[in-house]
C-alpha cells in the first residue's frame, strides 16, 4: 500500500475492480437481521437483508452457544439475504473449522500446527467435491421433516437430543446469485456446502439479539474472519493481506497503549 492510499473501513480490502462491489461490506440496513429455529440436533440460520460485520457477532456467539450445548449441524437459510461480506464469510469458516477440531480428525491424524490443519482440512474438502456428497444421510428435506416434528416441543433454550452426534456439518439453501458468486469467489462454497432451493418458509423462527462489541473486540474479531479465508485459500491473501497487516498493528498499537491494569 503507498504512502497515498489510505487503509480501508474495518470489513472490507482493495480487489479487483470486476468483483470489488462483490465481496466488499454488503449494506448495512436497518432490516438486516438473524434469525434461527433448531431442534434434533439442527441449527437453521435465516439471513434476512445483508450477512455484514454488524451481523458477524451475533453469528458468532449464537453459534459457540448452540455448539457448547451439543448441536454441531447448521444450516443457512440464504433465501432472503441480498449479500455477505467478507467479515460475515470469515466467521461461516469459523464455524467451519470448529467443528472440525470438535470431530476429532485433526488429533487422529496428529496434526498440531493450526495453519497446516486448515490447508489439510481444505485439501479434503476438496476432495469431497468430487465424492458422494457427506450430507446426504441428513438432507435440507429430511431435517426439515425432524424440524418440523421436533419444534413443537423443542424450543429455543432448550436441549438437543442426547445422543452423540459423531460428525458436525454447515451448509446453505435457497442461495442467491449473488452469494454464490461471493462465496465462490472467496472459497467459502468448499466448506459451507451449497445446497439446492428448499422451502424452509414454514419453520418457526426467533429474532437473534444484536451484540455489542467494543471497538477492540470488533477489530479482533474481523481480523481473525479475514485470516479464516487466508488460510482456507492463499488467493485472498492478495485482496486482504495489506489490510490485514494494517488492523494487526492497529490492534497491537491499541494494547501497547492500555495502561497497565
């Protein structure tokens, strides 16, 4: 970056002109908003408006707590959402690679470097691409169906299935255009499974509360969800690596400057 270009707004990075107005932060209007249902071991996340960083919080904390009390499936109702950006994607990764540390095969093939996991979690998803599908014991359709029977009685609040879930997975239905291309473009589409359009219109779903966040612990925040889709595809090194560098002394600068406690 010359001396000239000033860093960009927290979210968002230089790209190529053809696909800036993609991945850039999608619009933060007041209707955008979560929402989620679950039941039987499923989590179904609606995105309504813009998947933006003033949503990526709410994302994150609802899914550690979905993922402490047990639940390890999610999917992502996309249908209303008119776009994500990158900070948004980053934690969808996030979510990604948790789950995967959750299910043991990082430790059983004893890796221990975080960055060699991911590019080894990426080359099996990879591969998976051109295998039969891991999510068609539980299809969009079959887990409606188990929603549909299960959230008369499960509520939000309450507790899963006991049974041990041996495998986690994320996916998406009903995705735009418009998401695919981003998700495409970033790499997030091998990791969060794009699945066909589903009517997931009859599912009845709570509003997620907004979090709130100092500036640091936002900063902290979309830098980890950036360095997420580095390490899932060394390309996006090129779009957010100057950014990247520029938050990370703005965050070291911030805590070398807090007074001791």
């Amino acid at each position: 970056m010359s001396s000239s270009e000033k860093p960009r707004h927290p979210g968002t990075s230089r790209v190529p002109r053809t696909v800036k107005k993609k991945v850039e932060s999608a619009p933060a209007v007041p209707a955008s908003r979560l929402t989620a249902a679950r039941g039987a071991g499923l989590v179904i996340i609606r995105v309504v408006g813009s998947g933006n960083l003033l949503l990526a919080p709410s994302l994150q904390e609802f899914f550690e707590e979905e993922r402490s009390a047990g639940f390890r499936r999610f999917v992502f109702d996309l249908g209303e959402c008119r776009g994500m950006d990158s900070t948004f994607m980053g934690c969808m990764v996030g979510m990604y690679t948790a789950l995967k540390r959750d299910s043991g095969r990082w430790a059983a093939v004893g890796r221990t470097d975080p960055e060699a996991e991911v590019h080894a979690s990426a080359a099996a998803a990879a591969e998976e691409d051109e295998a039969e599908d891991s999510l068609e014991a539980l299809s969009p359709e079959e887990a409606l169906k188990v929603l549909r029977s299960s959230l008369s009685a499960t509520k939000m609040g309450s507790t899963p299935d006991p049974s041990p879930l041996d495998d986690g997975f994320i996916t998406a239905v009903n995705v735009t255009e418009e998401c695919r291309e981003v998700m495409n473009i970033l790499g997030v589409d091998r990791f969060v499974k794009i699945v066909g359009a589903f009517d997931l219109s009859g599912l009845e779903v709570e509003p997620l509360p907004v979090k709130d966040m100092s500036s640091t612990e936002r900063r902290e925040l979309i830098l980890k969800a950036h360095e997420n889709l580095v390490e899932i595809d060394k390309r996006n090194e090129a779009q957010f690596g100057a950014f990247l560098r520029s938050l990370s002394d703005e965050l070291a600068k911030s805590r070398s400057d807090k007074p001791p406690a």
